[in-house]
C-alpha cells in the first residue's frame, strides 16, 4: 500500500459512489424499440485508439522506425477507417457523422483533442523531468506540481463565468493562447534553471483550463438538444483519446531527448525542450481552431429588434414566450457585435401582436424571418 500503485485505490470509493448515485438519483431513459446495437462501431473504435495510442508508446521505446510501432499504427489507421464505414452504414450508429458537418461541433472537438494531448503530455513530462533528471521525491514532485493543479481548477472555475457572460470564445482562445505561453517558458528550463522558473511556467499552463467548459458549451450547443447526449460523449472521448496520444507522444520525446543527448547521460539528459515546443504548437493550432468554432454567424439583426436575456426557467428554443409584455422568441446565446449576432446561429421573428407558433425543427425559413438553433435557452429576441 505504499508503493505508487497505491493512488489507483482513490478511485475505487469515487467509482462505488458514483454508482450509487446514478442508481439513486439519474432516471433510466427509455429505449427506442427501433434502435439496432451499433457492436461493430465500439469495437473498431476501441481498436483505433488502442492501436495508435499503442503505436506511440513503441514508438518511445523502440524507436520511431521500428517495425512494431509502425505495424501497430498501421493497424490502429485500418481500424479508424472501418469505423468510419461502419459507423456511415449502421442504420443506427454509435456516432452520427453527421455531426461533424458543424463547424463548430468538429472544430471545437478537434481542440479537445489537442487540449488533452497538449495538458496530460505535459505533465507526465514535467513529473519525469523532476525525478528523473532532478531528482526530486515523489512527494517534492507532487508538491511542485501542485500549483499547476491549483491553476486549473481556478481557470475551470473562472470559464464558467466568463462564458456566460460573454461567450465561449474569449475564454477558448485566451486559455490556450496563455497555455502556450506556459508551454514556452517550461521548454526554456534546463538543470540550471531555478524551480521558479518551472513553477510559472506550469501555473500558466495550468490556465488552459480556462477553455474547458467553452468548449463544452460550444460542443452540446452545436449538436442539439437530440444530440446532446452523444455530443458530451463524442468530447469526452476526443479529449480521453489526446490525452491518451499525448502522454504516449510526448513522453517518447522526452525520452528521445535523452537518448539524443548520448554520453550515457540517461536521465540527466532528458530535457523539456522538445515535448514542451510540441505542446505549444499545438495548443497555438488549438486556439486558432477555436477562432473559427465560434466565428459570428454573420447575420445581421434585422431592424426593430433587440435582445435581452430571457430570466424565465422552463422554455425551450423556439418558444414564444411573453416577456416584459411583449411576444419574444427564444434563442441559444446570441452575442451582439458590429451589427451582427455572433456565436451560433439564432432565432428571429419579427414583433407581432400575436402568439408566435414555436418552431422546434431544425430549418430556415427567410420568409418567416425564423433561423433555429439546438442547445440551451439563453436569450430572448424582440
């Protein structure tokens, strides 16, 4: 029990408490009886990952060209395309590729992808650099990394706020915009180099996490209140699988420095440099993406119409609903800007005297005046 092995038994009373709350308190939903089991959609996708994921921690110990690493990635490459065919046959498939024909949807879960690569590779990186090239303890290590978990809590924290408030974008893109700074800072550490140095520059790594909840948000907004389910779904798994690519990459860089570095030096050798660059990049190519998940519509506002937050609990898209005397339509998170209604698409309707019939399909309707949008009743349109 006091081996490291000993930190997988915090799971064991968090998962029993989990299920029991499930079990006591999460209703059951109903089955569709016209739903088929999608069995080849999880299997081809387990192997993808697998293979990959696998083809990357070969690759750190064997060698980047040797054979086993590239026959494992050969086959995790076999196996994604035959679940993109499955999954485009399936009547019922585990994931509806549909979905990644929103812009924001598949931008916003490329940049989980990235997010997760980019944080977990990190840290499994600076907590091999502490031990291994600077021989901190175990516990020392915990404690200098401490802060960098204290950060992310914080920045999590904080995005809720902030994208409430103003969006999802400038929460995505400063986040990931300062991890990459963070990342620039530890690539600069070397043994020489104070504590300090490493300790800012994991803190504002930390902040990364000032995009998590943005791009949930971005994610389950695009794909509707259908979809919901399987958009959280789809994150979380591009987010468990960069991680899984990232510890596996990044590591095998760390240690590909310290092989590069010869002499015998082994552990002394490993260096920050590389991985922490690797980290950067992407993290930059993240924030960008996260530019374009949440572009403006382009839409202008037509005139006479105003928005105001909507303050009533109970609505859904699409709803007409009487607010402050006057008939309103409501709509997902419209942000004003220049004229135009930024973020996700929206619904309007002109004013009129009458009870607006709700529009619950997904269409556009330019006579009407009517564009819907899936996700959360945020707002009201005038």
């Amino acid at each position: 029990l006091t081996s490291w092995r000993a930190i997988f038994l915090v799971n064991v009373p968090v998962g029993v408490l989990t299920g029991w709350l499930l079990v006591r308190y999460v209703a059951d939903s109903q089955p569709d009886p016209d739903r088929r089991a999608d069995l080849p959609g999880p299997v081809l996708g387990v192997a993808a990952l697998a293979g990959i994921t696998a083809a990357f921690i070969e690759a750190g110990r064997e060698g980047w060209l040797a054979p086993l690493p590239g026959a494992l990635g050969g086959a995790g490459l076999v196996a994604a395309v035959c679940f993109v065919w499955a999954e485009r046959r399936h009547a019922s498939p585990m994931l509806p590729l549909r979905l990644f024909r929103s812009r924001p949807f598949s931008m916003a879960t490329g940049v989980g992808v990235l997010f997760n690569l980019s944080l977990y590779g990190a840290l499994i990186c600076i907590s091999l650099y502490l031990q291994q090239a600077r021989h901190e303890s175990a516990l020392a290590t915990g404690l200098l990394i401490l802060p960098f978990s204290v950060a992310v809590g914080a920045g999590s924290t904080a995005s809720g706020w902030l994208t409430a408030r103003a969006g999802p974008r400038w929460p995505m893109v400063s986040g990931l915009g300062l991890a990459a700074a963070g990342a620039v800072l530890l690539g600069l550490v070397g043994l020489a180099a104070a504590l300090g140095l490493l300790l800012a520059g994991s803190i504002v790594l930390g902040l990364v996490s000032l995009a998590m909840p943005a791009m949930t948000a971005v994610v389950v907004g695009s794909a509707g209140r259908e979809h919901s389910g399987v958009a959280s779904g789809v994150l979380n798994t591009a987010r468990q699988a960069g991680g899984a690519f990232g510890v596996a990459l990044l590591a095998a860089l760390l240690a590909g420095g310290a092989g590069a570095g010869g002499g015998g030096g082994g552990a002394h050798a490993l260096s920050l440099r590389t991985p922490m660059i690797v980290a950067a990049a992407a993290l930059l190519l993240a924030a960008g993406m996260s530019w374009f998940a949440t572009r403006p519509a382009g839409r202008e506002l037509p005139a006479g119409l105003r928005l105001e937050p909507l303050g009533q609990p109970g609505v859904h898209l699409g709803d007409a609903v009487l607010h402050q005397r006057e008939v309103a339509v409501v709509v997902e998170q419209p942000r004003l800007g220049g004229g135009d209604v930024a973020g996700q698409p929206f619904a309007v309707a002109e004013r009129h005297e009458h009870v607006l019939a709700p529009v619950r399909d997904q269409h556009r309707d330019r006579d009407a005046g009517h564009v819907e949008a899936p996700g959360q009743a945020d707002a009201v349109v005038f």
